[in-house]
C-alpha cells in the first residue's frame, strides 16, 4: 500500500498520468477523433475505388463504342431506345414488388 502511495506522490508519475488522459480524452486528437478519422478514410478509399472501377468500365465501353459499328448501334437501341424507320420498339417494365 505504502508502495502506491510513493507511486502517486511521484511528481514525473502524476505528471505523466495528467498528460496521458488529457491526450487520451482532452486532446483535439483524442481516441474517438482518431477512430472517427480512420473510419472516414476507410469509407473514401471505398469510395475511390468504386469510382476507379466505374472510369475503367466507362473506358472500355467508349473504345468498344468507337471502335465497333455494331456496339455502337446496340448501345443506341438499349440505352436511348433509338429505332429504326420501318420498326416498332416496345419497353418492358418490370413491375416492383412492395
């Protein structure tokens, strides 16, 4: 017990021990701040490979649309339902299920 007592009375312990909870919890960069901070950039390195995966996609879809006649006519019909003059085109729409 006299142990801890000389322990607490220790001037570079209680001045260790205050530093340490202020930074722990006082601090502009505490430990939840520092958690919040590696979630978020977690959730942006996510996000900024979604999007490198979309402009590698898109790439591809603009060299195959450049470079083939037929995608590009495909494309067309699908995407912006364009026709020809002598043909009909009828638009399915799936019904959503509440």
């Amino acid at each position: 017990m006299k142990r801890f007592l000389n322990l607490f009375r220790n001037k570079y312990f209680l001045v260790s021990s205050i530093f340490l909870v202020w930074m722990v919890f006082f601090d502009r960069n505490d430990l939840f701040s520092q958690w919040e901070y590696h979630q978020q950039v977690s959730k942006l390195k996510q996000e900024r490979d979604f999007y490198q995966k979309e402009t590698a996609k898109v790439h591809q879809d603009l060299d195959e649309l450049t470079s083939n006649k037929e995608k590009l006519e495909k494309f067309a019909r699908e995407k912006y339902l364009m026709k020809k003059d002598n043909e009909d085109v009828f638009v399915i729409v799936k019904e959503k299920k509440d």
